[in-house]
C-alpha cells in the first residue's frame, strides 16, 4: 500500500490561491469560498493550517458578505446557502466566529426556510435537502437553531426518504451518497437519528463499496474517491461503518494519487477519481478543459483527505462526520475547549 504524500498535497492547496487568473480559477470564480473551506479544512487536517495567512483569509471572507447577512462565493456575488456555511466553517477553523454579526446571519437563514419546513438556497427559490443540512449546520455553529422550525425541518428531510432507506434532493428523487450525507447530518445535529432504519441505509451504503475498494454514489456507477467522504460519514453517524472493508477503501484512495509533470516545469500531486484513470501529463494550466479543472479543484481532493481522517489514518487530525470540520474546532464551539 502507498502513503500520503502530505507535503505534496500542501503545496497543491497553498499553490492554488496564486493561480488566480488561470482559465480554472477563472470559470470557478463564485465557487471559491466552497474551495477555500475544503482547501484549509484539509491543512488543518494534516496538521498546517498555520501555513496560511489567518488575517488576510479572515478579512476576504468578511468581504464576501453581502448586505442581506448572507455570503456569497467570492466579493461581489450574491448570496447563498452554501456559501454563507462555508464562511461560518472557515471562520470556525481560526476561532473568529466572533466577527460575525450572529443575528443578522442567522435571520438571513432562517428566513430561507419555506411553509413545509424545506429550505431554499437562496432568493430564487431551488429547494433541495442540501440547503436543509446547510442552514441546520450553519445554525448548529452559531447556536442559533431556535431560529427555525426545526420538527418541520426534520419533517422535511424524512418526506424525502425512500424505499431503499436512501434520501433524495426532494420527495420522491432518487437516492444519492451526497444527499444522504446531508440528510443524516441534519438529523444527527437536531437528534433525529431515531427516525432512521439504520440498518436498511447502512446496507444501501455499504452496498456503494465495489470490487477495487473505492465508493460509488448510486447503483451500477463508477467509484469515486469524493465518496470516500459522502459514504464513510453516513456510515460513521449511524455506526455502520464496520460493514465494508476500510483497508480496501485506504488503498484506493492513496492510489489515486498520481504524480504528473506539467509543460510548464512543475511536477504537481493531482488527485484522479480513481486509480485508473488517466490524466493528461503534458498540458498547460491555461489549456485545462472544465473536466479536469475539477479534478484539480480542492474540494475533491481534500474530501479523499477528510474520508482518510474517518478512516482514522495515521498523523491526521480527526474529521467530525456531521460538521466536516475538525473534531477539535466542534470540541472548542461546542464544550468551550
């Protein structure tokens, strides 16, 4: 078996930031504050968030914040759901919550939440259960979860449960390893867990392990080490996880890491979706098509690293499987250490 090349990835993440005019840094712009929680929730993972400018990353996400009380993605763009949770995680890993305006943000989540106990993501409407794990976590982190309905919200999330004891976007989609994540870890945070057969999800879950080791997100799919989070902390939270093989899992994971020489005189640690797949390996970063900006991007890179947290591999800070935060940063929010 391989190992975690840990300085490699640290000199990816770090290197990100200073490719700010590159055609993937570009097309992702308004995805950016999403990739800067993933990017400094794996250095802390691996023990260098100090590696970062605390102040200046602090004083960035304060600029993304918009009027309404809501983040979004990067300055200037509107707000959302998503990217208002990225700002409190990020926040979380310095310890500067305290920076925010608490209540303003917090009416601004609320205030998301629809009739039926749904949320939607923004002011244009989109409901999906992503949004409802988004703004419980969110006000879980800020201690302000009596700002909702949460009996309606939970009420919510188990409508969209299914059969097979997976969890779709909304009634009646088809289960998916994401939306289950989210699903589980809004239960998990509101103590609802109880309305879930444990059993029948955790076998659609294991289920999701094929033959190489590596996860898949729905039947008859190709594994992807992103699932390596999605799965393993919905096995975690329902005390599953002893039902696949996690030596297979660690395997594939670290085989995906893939060492590659760029035209342009950098040898980089990219990360593929699995250990098969090929990537391009004389290609310059201005050239990247969309696809494999992607594969670049943190946040599937760091979700590997966050599932080999869960996986409790050795020299790595332990994850929180609901809060994807470090079990410390909960510990401090929470229990005040």
């Amino acid at each position: 078996m391989g190992e975690l090349k840990t300085e490699k990835h640290v000199e990816y993440i770090l290197s990100v930031e200073k490719r700010k005019d590159d055609f993937v840094s570009v097309v992702m712009e308004h995805l950016r504050l999403n990739g800067a929680y993933w990017g400094l929730t794996t250095l802390d993972i691996l023990g260098k968030l100090e590696a970062v400018d605390q102040d200046e990353v602090v004083s960035w996400v304060m600029q993304c914040q918009h009027k309404s009380g809501g983040f979004g993605g990067n300055i200037g763009h509107d707000p959302h759901l998503l990217y208002t949770l990225s700002a409190i995680q990020v926040l979380a890993l310095f310890d500067k919550i305290e920076v925010l305006d608490i209540e303003k943000v917090s009416n601004y989540i609320a205030g998301l939440q629809n009739e039926d106990g749904s949320f939607s993501g923004d002011m244009w409407g989109e409901v999906d259960t992503r949004f409802s794990y988004i703004a419980i976590c969110s006000l879980a982190l800020l201690h302000q979860l009596d700002k909702i309905n949460v009996e309606k919200a939970v009420k919510y999330i188990l409508s969209c449960q299914n059969l097979d004891g997976g969890f779709g976007c909304t009634p009646g989609a088809e289960s998916h390893a994401g939306q289950i994540f989210c699903c589980v870890g809004a239960l998990a945070i509101t103590g609802s867990l109880h309305h879930v057969d444990e059993d029948l999800l955790g076998w659609w879950l294991c289920e999701r392990q094929v033959k190489s080791g590596g996860l898949n997100g729905r039947p008859e799919k190709l594994p992807d080490v992103c699932y390596s989070w999605w799965v393993l902390s919905s096995l975690i939270m329902i005390d599953r996880v002893h039902w696949i093989d996690k030596e297979k899992l660690v395997k594939f994971i670290l085989d995906c890491q893939k060492m590659v020489e760029f035209q342009i005189g950098q040898t980089m640690l990219l990360m593929s979706s699995t250990p098969t797949l090929e990537l391009p390996v004389s290609v310059e970063f201005c050239h990247d098509a969309f696809e494999l900006g992607k594969r670049l991007h943190c946040e599937s890179r760091n979700m590997d690293i966050a599932g080999l947290s869960l996986l409790e591999y050795p020299g790595l800070k332990a994850i929180d499987p609901a809060y994807a935060l470090p079990v410390d940063v909960i510990n401090r929010i929470f229990l005040g250490n």
